[in-house]
C-alpha cells in the first residue's frame, strides 16, 4: 500500500492495476474507471494562442487495437468479481478506446444502464479546419449482470436537474482552475463530474474503487460526500498529488470550500432567497408576484451571476416561515415602479424601481430549508444559490 489516511477512508495502492487488482480483498459498491484513452499520438491542440501537443504521457500512447482490447478485457475480468452484485462499473473514454470498452464490459457479462455524454461547456479548440472541434467525451455505465438489481438515485438526479427527468447529456465545464491547487494531472477529471455520477449511484457510507487513480479525483469526491475510496496507480508523481489533495481537504475549511465548489456546477439551476415582511409574503404568494429592490445605491441595476438560471425562489419572513415555488419562466424578470406594485396590493417603501419575479402559486415540497437562510445582516438582500443547497445528501 502507497497511503492510508488517518481516517482510513483514502486508501493508494502503488503499482501496476492488472497485477494489484488480483490481490484486493475488498468488494467494492461502485468502481469508476479512467482508463488510459490510448490518444497520444502526436496530434496537436490549440492552447492559449499556442499550438500544443495533445500527449498525455507513455501511459497512454497509441497501441493496436488488438492490444487496446486485450488490455480492456483483461483489466475489465479483474473488477468483475471486486463489485457487489448490486455494484455498477462507470468507464470513461473517447472514440480512441470506448468501443473496446463497451465490447469487454459486454464480453464479461456486464449489462449497460447508459451511456453518459458529458458535453464540454468550455471545451478547448482542436486544430485543423476538416473536423468539428471535439467536446464530448463519453461514459459507459454498466451493472454486474442483466438480472442484477442496481441503485440508482432518480429523485435526487430529478432534483439537480430543476424536478425534470435528468438526460444521459450532462453539460459541465472542464477541470477548474480551483481543483488545481494541489499540482495537476494531464487528464485530470472534474470534481463536478464525480460528483454526479457517485450521487447517483452510491449512498453515504459506501466504498468505491478506482483502477486507474491519477490525481484520485474519484477519491476526493467520494471523500468529499462521505464514501470511502480505494485507488490504484502505477505513476508516483501522481500518487503524490492524489495525497497531497487528500492532505489539503483534511482541514475542515478547505472541505467545506471544495465541497461548495464541486455543488456548485455553473450550469446548474439557482433558486433566490429573499426575505419579506410576513404580511407582504403573504400577498406574494397570493398574488404569485416577488419583488426585490432593483439596483444600487448609483441606481444602476446589478444582475448577479447565476441569475439566468433562476428556477425557483424560495420566500422567508427572517428566516422562518420557508416556501418554494416555480418561476413562470427561467432567468426572466421585469423591472416594475413603485405605483405598479401598489395596484398589485403591495406597498413597498424603500425605492422606486424593483425586480419583479413571476411564480406559480402552488407550493413545492420535498426541499431541505437549510439552517443558514438567515444570515442577519443580509437577511434582507435576495441571495442566489444552487439549487443542491436544498436537498439532503
Ligand atoms: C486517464 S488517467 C486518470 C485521471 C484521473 N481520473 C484523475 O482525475 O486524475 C489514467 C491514469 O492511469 C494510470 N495508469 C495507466 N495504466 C496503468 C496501469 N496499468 N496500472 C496503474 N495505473 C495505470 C496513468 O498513470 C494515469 O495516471
């Protein structure tokens, strides 16, 4: 073994996968499995203003395509019998290597549930005018057998995506700068996205395995929402790296931080918080209309970012008395004056122009109201924050 942390729930095997997955005794909930892609092939990309090379490393320079399967095949046999029966297996790749991958998964009995698209919101530009740029990578999810029974998050996954069936296309930005801070990996994968997959398919307590660890992104994401991770890794530097990210969320501040930042997905839906006097609150709901004072003290009007993608509002009366509706429409506003809303049953008091925000009037149920919607000095400015605050995980 390469690390165990103190709370022994990051764990680093040191070596090469087809030989250490032999001998691991555990069984596992969930594997996630970054395979090399097998794309170093001296092709180019444009960074910055700079031609680069698209090389990641020997790992994964090109190989045959009969060696590109019997590498699959045989590291694929090896997690079969690591994954409980009602375990599933997630596989990363490209065109290079997914069709190997999804042969094997077949070959050793696997089952596939999806096929996961994870569309680049910030993908960087290919070089060459004969090809659209390429900004998708894709990811296999299978179960152990066809008749075996797996778990799946639906309600949470329906709630991330704004209370509509989440589709297998998942829209995220590329690793951040923030996930950086450590040292990086040439292929790094972004929190955001294990942060998903081990939401859907893992409960709190579990323990997931990842074959071919790099940075252990996997590990820091179970981590960061209470699993247990196992990682495998052939590359010391990477070892270290994966450590040293383990060593920086072992500070309680930092893990609040990266936990924040890996919920907070900037294509995720926003709900705003705003705090009314009881009797106001009562006629917005009435009403279906929400104000908020519109601008600065300059009266220029500021739009917060996040706004555009504003599905819900969630109306308090200094923190108590809790309720979420639905906005008739997404990101849209108006800007009403102080008369309008007086015919509207409303008296405002403090400025001249306000945001006015339409909502259907029927409550929804089911969120978590977390401790924090009052925050005393600010409880009287409307706050935007992403929709996963309000769920328990
Ligand atoms: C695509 S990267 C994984 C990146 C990782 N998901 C992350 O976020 O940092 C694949 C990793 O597998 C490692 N690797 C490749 N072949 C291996 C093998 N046979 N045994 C162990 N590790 C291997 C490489 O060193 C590389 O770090």
């Amino acid at each position: 073994m390469y690390y165990q942390s103190t709370d022994e729930n990051f764990c680093l095997y040191k070596g090469d996968t087809l030989q250490i997955l032999g001998q691991i005794p555990n069984q596992f909930d969930m594997i996630f499995a970054d395979p090399p892609y097998f794309l170093s092939n001296g092709g180019k990309k444009i960074h910055g203003r700079r031609m680069v090379s698209v090389d990641k490393g020997e790992w994964d320079k090109i190989k045959s395509s009969d060696g590109i399967d019997k590498f699959n095949q045989e590291w694929i046999n090896q997690c079969k019998p690591l994954l409980k029966d009602n375990g599933t297996i997630w596989v990363c790749g490209t065109y290079h290597n997914i069709f190997s991958v999804e042969k094997c998964l077949k070959n050793a009995g696997f089952r596939i549930i999806n096929i996961i698209t994870w569309q680049k919101s910030d993908p960087t530009p290919t070089w060459g005018k004969l090809h659209f740029n390429f900004s998708s990578e894709y990811i296999i999810w299978a179960k152990k057998t066809s008749m075996a029974k797996h778990y799946f998050n639906y309600e949470l996954m329906k709630q991330l995506n704004g209370g509509k069936l989440m589709s297998d296309v998942w829209k995220l930005p590329t690793v951040g700068l923030w996930e950086k801070t450590c040292g990086k990996h040439p292929t790094q994968k972004p929190l955001r996205l294990l942060y998903r997959i081990i939401l859907a398919s893992t409960k709190v307590g579990e323990t997931i395995l990842d074959p071919f660890a790099g940075s252990s992104t996997t590990g820091i994401a179970a981590n960061l929402l209470g699993r247990n991770y196992i990682g495998i890794e052939q590359n010391e530097e990477f070892l270290h790296l994966g450590k040293k990210r383990k060593m920086d969320i072992e500070n309680p501040l930092r893990f609040v931080d990266m936990q924040k930042h890996m919920a907070d997905n900037p294509n995720e839906i926003t709900v705003i918080v705003n705090h009314a006097r009881r009797e106001t609150k009562e006629r917005m709901v009435e009403t279906g209309i929400c104000y908020l004072r519109a601008g600065d003290s300059e009266g220029s009007l500021c739009v917060t970012h996040g706004f555009e993608r504003m599905e819900y509002v969630l109306l308090h009366t200094s923190g108590e008395n809790c309720q979420i509706f639905k906005l008739k429409r997404k990101g849209c506003f108006q800007i009403w004056n102080k008369e309008t809303l007086e015919r509207y049953g409303f008296s405002p008091s403090h400025a001249a122009y306000y945001i006015v925000l339409k909502f259907d009037n029927k409550e929804i149920k089911g969120f978590k109201i977390p401790n924090n919607i009052k925050e005393r000095i600010n409880t009287y400015r409307a706050k935007i924050r992403p929709l996963s605050d309000f769920f328990d995980f």
